[in-house]
C-alpha cells in the first residue's frame, strides 16, 4: 500500500486502534478525517494532530452512514482509503442467554458496519487511480474467545466478507486489505496494563512495515499462530487457549 498522499477515513479513529493508524498515517502527511460516535473523542485527537479532521458516525445506523459517506464524497473527492476498523466487544456466555440488545448491536456494528460502509463509498473509491479498503477483523475471528462468542463470530464473519470483496474486486484499481490484531493492549476490555497482551506502539509499528511491504493480509508475528490455526483439528488450540485464557496463563 501506498503510505503517502492518500485521503483516508478510519471509522473508530477516536481511540485505541483507529487512532493510532491514524495518528501514523497523519505523520507521514496524508489528509486523514476520523469518525465515531463521541465528538469529545473526536475533537481530543484533532486537537492533538493539527490538519487532521473528523465526523460524527454512527456505523449501527444506515443513514449515519448514508450521510456522512455524502459528505465525504462532496468534501474530499480525492477520497482514495476506506479503514473500516470501528468495532465492539462485549463478553458473553453462549452457554446460557445471550441478551438481544448486544447481539444486534455488535452485528450491526462489528459486521453490518463494513459491508455498509463499503458499500456506500465503493463507487467513488473505484473511480480512483489507485485506493484501498482495509477491514479490521480479529485474531479471534479465527480463534474464539469463549467468553465472547458474538465478538469472535462477527469478526470471522469480516474475514470472510473481505475475501469475496477482494475477489470481486480484482480486476479493480481497489485493492482489499485485512488487518488481523492479536490481543493489543488499549481500552478494549480495559486491556491498558495486560501483561500478555501486545504493546500498542509496538503493534503499530509493525503494522506499517507490513503495510509498506504491500501485503494483502496485516498479521503481525503475535497474531500468526491464531490465523494459521483454522482446519480439521482446530478445535484442539481453540479449547487449549481458552483454558489457559481462563486460568489466567
């Protein structure tokens, strides 16, 4: 990928993630416009990066996403990366009830959101000489956390929309890119100060040396053995993971 001169919106850019790809992406001098749902967020980090701007999104809601890619397109035509990295986790027992509330709206956010994104802003991306889409899945995508079974289901789910989406895709100027996290630490789950959880800045790091080398899959060396896991024995690391997960190892 191309790591100068784009116009890029991320989704989520008010923290964790989609901040720190977007603090690295306006260091290195492309137009870069974050949204969320928090303006205060918002305006905390185009505070913090002059020149950079922002919108309220709210990626549950069609006509949020209706409008706001309106805006874009009319604002800033030269518009050439989609990052489609807000997401939410919230822990779950699939062995008893899962609350409806939080099974529709991690859909609609975590899966739904990217479809609907892309969806509204493909066409303006195909008329580019060169752009790209990333989506944000997870390494639980491909292992499961068991105890967020929705979290994990919606984020495999990513994966596999990204790979149809490159297919029909292929012959495009846009190119499909999926960044995989292993477990980073920042707000999610309050993963700050978790000491088996990947540095922040250290992940960033790495995701640009693998953004520069032009790779279609983002996997940093913590996430590899999570995304080389999937096949007929997989089940055998997903229960050793999740044990070790729950006896704090």
């Amino acid at each position: 990928m191309k790591l100068t001169g784009n116009t890029i919106f991320i989704t989520g850019g008010g923290s964790g993630i989609g901040r720190g790809l977007a603090e690295s992406f306006h260091r290195l001098g492309n137009q870069v416009i974050i949204s969320g749902r928090r303006k205060a967020k918002l305006d905390q980090v185009t505070l913090a990066n002059p020149g950079m701007q922002s919108l309220e999104l709210d990626v549950s809601d069609p006509a949020s996403i209706a409008a706001v890619s309106q805006k874009l397109i009319k604002d800033y035509p030269k518009l050439n990366v989609l990052i489609n990295n807000a997401g939410v986790m919230q822990l779950d027992d699939a062995a008893n009830t899962i609350h409806e509330e939080m099974l529709i709206s991690s859909m609609a956010i975590n899966f739904a959101g990217p479809i609907r994104m892309t969806s509204a802003l493909i066409g303006h991306l195909k008329e580019q000489d060169s752009s790209t889409v990333i989506n944000v899945s997870s390494g639980m995508g491909f292992v499961p956390f068991g105890m967020a079974s929705v979290y994990s289901a919606t984020k495999a789910a990513v994966h596999s929309y990204t790979l149809t989406l490159r297919y029909q895709l292929k012959n495009s100027s846009v190119q499909v890119l999926e960044l995989t996290p292993p477990w980073v630490r920042t707000d999610l789950l309050n993963s700050n100060n978790a000491p088996n959880a990947m540095p922040f800045d250290e992940f960033i790091n790495e995701v640009f040396e693998l953004l520069a080398a032009d790779n279609e899959e983002i996997l940093v060396e913590r996430v590899k053995t999570f995304r080389n896991n999937p096949g007929p024995n997989e089940g055998i690391f997903v229960t050793e993971y999740n044990d070790a997960m729950l006896s704090g190892n």
